[in-house]
C-alpha cells in the first residue's frame, strides 16, 4: 500500500490498515477530517473556491495546490498506460533532483526515532577494473540487495548512481533499517565481502577499499550527505543513455503520513506569496502548484494564524 496517497477524507483521525508492511510497525495514516474556522461559505462551493495545502507530519516538505490534491498524489511514482512510450533517461534531471528531496523530505522523523530505527550511510566502488555499462553495475546493485535481504529481512533505502572522475560508476545508499539489524561494524563486513563478490572477486585490495559504512547519528547528518552526494549535480558522458540512476527500496516501510486542509483563497494567495519567499521564487506569474520545505510544525502555526486548525 503506498503510504502517500490521500483521497479521501475518513472520519477518524488515526486509521490503520492490515495491508501494511510490518517492517516498521507504523501503520498507514489518512488525512483527518479538517473544516475551516471562517470563510465556510466558500468552502461549501465548488473546488475552484478553495485551495488546498498539504504537510508531512514529522517531516519538512509542503504543497500548496489549487488543484484537488485530495484526488492525485504529487509523490506516487508515476502510472505507466498502454500506448506511450517513456523518453530514455541521460541523467540527472533538476526534476530527478527534486522529487528525491521531496520523497526524502516526507519521513517522519519522530516516528522513525521512536522506531529505534537506524540510517546507514553506504558509499560502494569498483577498483582499477570496472564495468563500463551503467545496466551492468546496477545488476550488481540488485544482487547486493538480495544478499541484504536474505541476512537482514527487508528494509527501505535511497540509492544514487554516480560517476567518478576516473569514469568508474559508483552507489550511494541511506539505508533505512530496523534495531535487529546488528551492529555497524557487522553490517560492514558483511557488506564489504558481498560486494566483493558480486562485482567478480578482482582484487582484494577493493575488499575492504571498496566500501564505506557509516551510521547516522542526527538528522542534520542525513541532509548534509544527500546533498553533498546524493542530489549534487554531475556530468555523464555525452550521449550515454544511463536509465534510472536513483530511486527507492520498499517506499511503503517509510513513516510518512500527509495532512491535507482546504482554505480558501483569499487566505491561499497570501500563503502563497510565503511559500514563494521560502522558495526564492522570481516573477509574479501565477502558480498553481508550489512546494517548500518548511517544517510541519511550522505549517501548523502558519495555519493557525489564519485562524484554521487540524483536527
């Protein structure tokens, strides 16, 4: 079940679902039945009389929308249809960039904490012989992930290709895991061994150069190496079609939970102009959709001084 799909409405705050995941015992959360403290008449027109502003609870993304938000989903992953066929992909797009730091960005993190979960840092190379083929390298990605799988049970992650100055491909990974999981210095070895292997035994040297395992221990941590690996921007070879070179391990272990409440437009407007100081927006077009990335808390007081209140 994908956690971040709000459609409607249901009349308790907090509802569960048997359908989900075990891995992090958080159940599945819908938006909570809201209703503005003023302007009511123009919430009980049609929906072009409101807009809609939605939050990750516990997390640091929000949307403004003036399109029903409660109907699609800005973060599900897209649906393929019959009859189209999908642009190759040759990189990392500024949009790649943003959708990664949105999906990032949603995480409760209390939830997560109170969890006792752990994030994991993972840096993976290849020595002085490497495969030239990114489809290759990502094959052995999916192995690695296997090897995980079968030692350690299922567990979510973040994984970034990139490519180094030398030409070699490399993986960086946040591992999103459990407290049975072991220690760092287990899932070390054991990651430094199975990568050796999957990439073909070449030295053994890269046995133990070839990774990097690290863990997280505040969040700060966990922005500073998205940014600084993860989502920096770089140059692959020109003409070289790379396919998907980041994406998600089991998204629906994540905690993410969204809040979503109409306001109206009036009220809309003037979050709007915040939300475009937040984002350093230029121009004074209109926009229909925007997204920040502001605390949840911080949209709850924003909402608040507007006189509207999450239930």
């Amino acid at each position: 079940m994908n956690n971040l799909r709000v459609r409607n409405f249901v009349p308790n705050s907090i509802q569960t679902s048997s359908e989900d995941p075990l891995g992090f015992i958080y159940p599945t959360y819908r938006a909570a039945p809201t209703e503005a403290s003023r302007d009511k008449s123009s919430l009980k027109s049609s929906h072009e009389g409101v807009a809609y502003v939605s939050s990750s609870v516990g997390g640091s993304v929000s949307t403004l929308s003036f399109e029903d938000s409660t109907s699609s989903n800005y973060w599900s992953p897209p649906i393929r249809r019959g009859g189209g066929i999908r642009d190759r992909v040759r990189g990392f797009t500024r949009e790649s960039r943003r959708n990664l730091l949105r999906r990032l960005a949603s995480i409760n993190r209390r939830a997560f904490k109170a969890f006792q979960g752990r994030i994991i840092f993972v840096t993976l190379t290849y020595p002085h012989e490497y495969p030239g083929d990114p489809e290759v390298c990502k094959n052995h990605l999916k192995a690695l992930r296997r090897r995980l799988q079968r030692k350690f049970g299922e567990f979510a992650a973040f994984w970034r290709m990139g490519i180094q100055q030398r030409g070699a491909w490399h993986f960086h990974l946040l591992l999103f895991v459990g407290p049975s999981c072991g220690s760092v210095g287990e899932l070390r070895r054991f990651i430094s061994t199975c990568w050796y292997e999957v990439t073909g035994e070449v030295s053994e040297g890269h046995l133990h150069a070839g990774t990097r395992v690290e863990a997280v221990r505040r969040w700060r941590e966990v922005t500073s190496y998205v940014e600084r690996y993860m989502v920096r921007e770089e140059e692959f070879p020109e003409g070289l079609q790379t396919g998907r070179i980041w994406g998600i391990w089991n998204e629906g272990l994540l905690p993410v939970r969204w809040e979503t409440i109409k306001v109206s437009l009036r009220d809309a407007f003037k979050i709007r102009r915040i939300y475009r100081k937040l984002a350093r927006s230029k121009g004074s077009g209109a926009i229909r959709c925007i997204t920040v990335f502001v605390r949840h808390e911080n949209v709850v007081r924003l909402l608040e001084f507007f006189g509207y209140r999450l239930e």
